[in-house]
C-alpha cells in the first residue's frame, strides 16, 4: 500500500486515465511478489531433514538385505534339496519351503532348471509374504568343487515391493575354512509400494557355518561378509562394506548380529545389527558419534 501511495504521489500531475493503467500494473506485481512467496512457503515446508532422509535409505537399503537374504536362502534350499535327490543320500534334506510352494524341476541329461512358485496369490516363507516365481539352472558335476547357478526373478513380490532381477550364485563345495560357501552376484532393483525405488549392485559371500549335512534346512547359520552398493531413485548412492560378518539364522526374520560400514558424501557411519538377538531392533552410529535406534520392518 505504501508502495501504491509512493506512485500516485510522485504522479499527481498525471490525469486519472494514465493512473489507472499504473494500478493494474502495480496490481500484477503484487499478484507476482505474493506468488513467488508461496511458492517458496511451500517449498520450504516439503523439504525434509537431510539427516531424516539419509537414515530413511539406510533404513530402506536394510530391507533390501532381507529380501537378497530369503532369495539365497530358498535358492539354496531348493538346490540342495534337489542335489540331495539326485545324490540319493541316506539323509535326506527336509526342505524348509511351506507346502503352499511348488517346485517344479526340468531335467536334461546333467543340466537342471528348477522353478520355485509362491503363486499369484503369495505364499508366506520364513515369515514373508512372497508372489511369483524365482527360477535357477545349472549344470550337475557332483565331484566339482564349484558350481554356477543362474537364476531370474519372475513377477516376484516380496512383502509387496517388487523385486526385479537375474543374477548368479556360485556355490563351492569347501572353503578355506572347510565349509560350504556361495558368493551371491546382486543385481537387484525393488520397488516399494509408494513408489519408491532402489537399485542393488555388488557381492555378499554366505559362508554355511553350522547345519550343512543335518538333513534340516531350518538349522541351519551363514555369516555373510562382502561389499555392495545402494543406488536410489532420485540419484543418492550408498556403499557398504561388511565390518562384522552378518549372522543369518534362518529361523529368524532378521540378520541377528554383525555390523556393516556405510558411507555417502557427507554422511555415513555403522549400522550395528546386535549382539545376536531375534528381533527386528538395529542401531545407526553416524561418523560424528550420534547413535539412532532402528526399527526394521
């Protein structure tokens, strides 16, 4: 208004008909002004914590460990179930797979292809929701010290995010430490319900450290060591390095222990998965020493 009374002031001389082409310009203006204003008003009030947004990923890129970890663990379950059929042993392998599951397996000569089906409907596996299908093929050598195992997600649904990929799995029969052992290639991509979206590349090595050769899948402990990165939708990256072996026990929804180091551009520190605890609880330490408690979904 100030403004306004400025203009018409310092025009007085001006006749009422150039006044009023001034006033619809000055009205412009402030339409203009009080626009701009907004917009920056709402833009302010949608930006996050980038703090809050960081731990958001991480928090995220935890869920795809889960989903990467039940993949492994029924591609192994079905490989060595099948192994164990071809092999005829005393001990047969119980598989842990629910009978809600279909295996179907294609046999030629020594080449296997094996399709895992949870139905369009979902099957509830090691206490998770699962849709589609996951299919894997290799070549059977049972006096070979290394086996390469193809696989491809089809349609599969994990706890509702779609999980998209084809990757490799090499199995060996003994490792330095005399246990079996298999070194997952990742090339995943997941999609949660709300849109967001991540991708998964890199390496995580499951080393079988107790139950091989019990005949009861559900006995069974891996540690997995190994480094991969996060890639999000809208271009944040983050990568990660096994500090502590992550303690996988089948029986449980989640990694019990095991720590893994994180890092971005100006943020990054350890995600602490605990003392060897079933439950869904992990803590984040950032580089500055901050520690934030996690809950995993």
């Amino acid at each position: 208004m100030n403004f306004l009374n400025h203009e018409l002031n310092s025009n007085n001389k001006i006749g009422l008909r150039n006044v009023m082409k001034v006033v619809p310009k000055l009205m412009l203006a402030f339409v203009v002004l009080g626009l701009t204003f907004t917009s920056c008003t709402s833009d302010n009030n949608t930006v996050s914590d980038p703090q809050e947004t960081e731990i958001t990923e991480v928090r995220l890129s935890s869920e795809i460990d889960v989903a990467a970890n039940v993949v492994g663990d029924i591609i192994i379950d079905a490989y060595e179930l099948e192994e164990s059929d071809n092999l005829d042993r005393q001990s047969q392998e119980q598989s842990a797979l629910p009978d809600c599951v279909t295996i179907t397996v294609v046999a030629q000569q020594f080449f296997r292809e094996v399709t895992v089906d949870f139905g369009t409907e979902g099957c509830v596996v090691h206490g998770h929701l699962l849709k589609g299908q996951i299919v894997f093929s290799y070549t059977r050598d049972p006096e070979a010290q290394q086996i390469l195992i193809t696989y491809d997600l089809v349609d599969f649904f994990f706890d509702a995010k779609n999980v998209l990929g084809s990757k490799t799995i090499l199995r060996e029969l003994s490792n330095e430490n005399g246990n079996p052992q298999f070194t997952h290639t990742l090339d995943l991509t997941v999609i949660w319900p709300n849109g967001a979206q991540a991708s998964r590349e890199g390496l995580r090595v499951r080393e079988w450290v107790e139950g091989f050769g019990s005949g009861v899948f559900s006995d069974n402990v891996f540690e997995i060591t190994g480094n991969w990165s996060t890639t999000f939708v809208n271009g944040n990256q983050h990568t990660y390095e096994v500090l502590t072996p992550l303690r996988r026990e089948v029986i449980c929804f989640y990694l019990v222990s095991g720590s893994v180091d994180v890092q971005r551009t100006n943020f990054g520190g350890t995600f602490d998965y605990g003392d060897g605890d079933c439950d869904n609880q992990a803590t984040f330490t950032t580089n500055n020493g901050n520690v934030i408690d996690v809950t995993l979904n």
